[in-house]
C-alpha cells in the first residue's frame, strides 16, 4: 500500500515538474511563475481549479496566444484524468490482493474446520445438522460427548436427515396439491 502511495506521488511530481518548467518558461513575466516555488504554489492551485485563464494567453515568447490556454488544458487534462485513473488502477490492484490474501485465509480456516470434522466420528451430527434442526441436538450434547460412541453419532445424525427428507416431502405435498386441483379445475372449466 505505502510503495503504491510512494509510485503515485513519484508520478505526480515527475508531471508536476515537467508542466512547472514548461510554464516557468512560457508565463515568465506574470508573477504567479516568476520562479519556481511560486510557480510551484500557482500550478498547484491550478491543479485544484483555482485560476482564471485570462491572463495565461499572453506569453513571454513570440508565439500564438492559445499556446497558453493549450498548456493549461493539457495539464488540467493530465493531472485530473490520467492521475485519477492511476489512483484508481493502484486502488484496485491493492484491493485484488488483499481480496486474494483473505480468500486463501478462508480457505485455510476452512480446510482445518473440515479436517477436524472429518477425523471426529462421535461428534459430527452437532456440527453438521442444518439450521433449524441444530436446535434438536443441543439437548442431546452432553450424551453424546460423555457417551462418544460412532454409532449413537450415526443414528443422530439418521434421525435429523429422516426429519427434513419427512418435512420436506410434506411441503412438496401441501404445495402440489393445490397446484394440480387448480390446473384440474382449469382445464374442466373449458
């Protein structure tokens, strides 16, 4: 993150002095660029929006007067847009690795939890059984962690999936029924 921060600012200052000598050459004789720490504190003003651009269409040299309203564009353009779009790349490479660091930590804890419940044969059915039915084997705890038998671990667990595949068929029939009395009274109507 800081060498990100430190790549933006290196970039800013490279542009930043690059356009500041170009405008200490061009705008000379205005005192906002009559050196170069007030050239400095001008243009990074006018990199905030604060300027006027009247001023800036006449220059030292003997060159056309849109030379300055051309710089300053350029730079306004430069510094706004291909900077912004810099913080952003830099912003979202950060964020795609921290992303990738926190899947693989979750992967990681989830691999372990996995492992531990793997190799736990007398336990498992209080740690797999489904949300509302987890509440069915908290009274069963302190039975099977004293008695820590696989086959009461078995049965438990038998027991919870036979009660959703009973609540489950149910449901399918409440909601059947009533569909297929109602397709039937549709198609008698006709």
């Amino acid at each position: 993150m800081i060498s990100d921060l430190v790549r933006f600012l290196g970039l800013y200052c490279i542009i930043f002095w690059i356009f500041l000598s170009a405008f200490v050459q061009l705008f000379a004789m205005h005192d906002n660029f009559s050196g170069l720490w007030s050239g400095a504190i001008a243009l990074f003003e006018i990199s905030l929006g604060e300027f006027d651009i009247g001023p800036y269409k006449q220059t030292d040299w003997y060159i056309h007067e849109e030379v300055g309203v051309i710089a300053m564009v350029l730079f306004i353009g430069v510094s706004v847009v291909v900077l912004l779009n810099f913080v952003i790349a830099i912003l979202s490479n950060t964020y795609e690795q921290i992303s990738q660091k926190s899947d693989a930590v979750y992967l990681k804890q989830l691999i372990v939890i996995k492992q531990q419940i793997e190799h736990e044969d007398t336990l498992s059915a209080m740690v797999s059984s489904f949300p509302p039915f987890n509440l069915l084997t908290i009274p069963l705890i302190p039975f099977l962690k004293s008695w820590q038998c696989p086959v009461v671990n078995e049965k438990v667990l038998k027991i919870q999936h036979l009660v959703i595949a009973f609540l489950s068929s149910i449901l399918w029939w409440v909601i059947e029924i009533p569909c297929v009395l109602y397709t039937w009274m549709l198609m008698t109507t006709f």
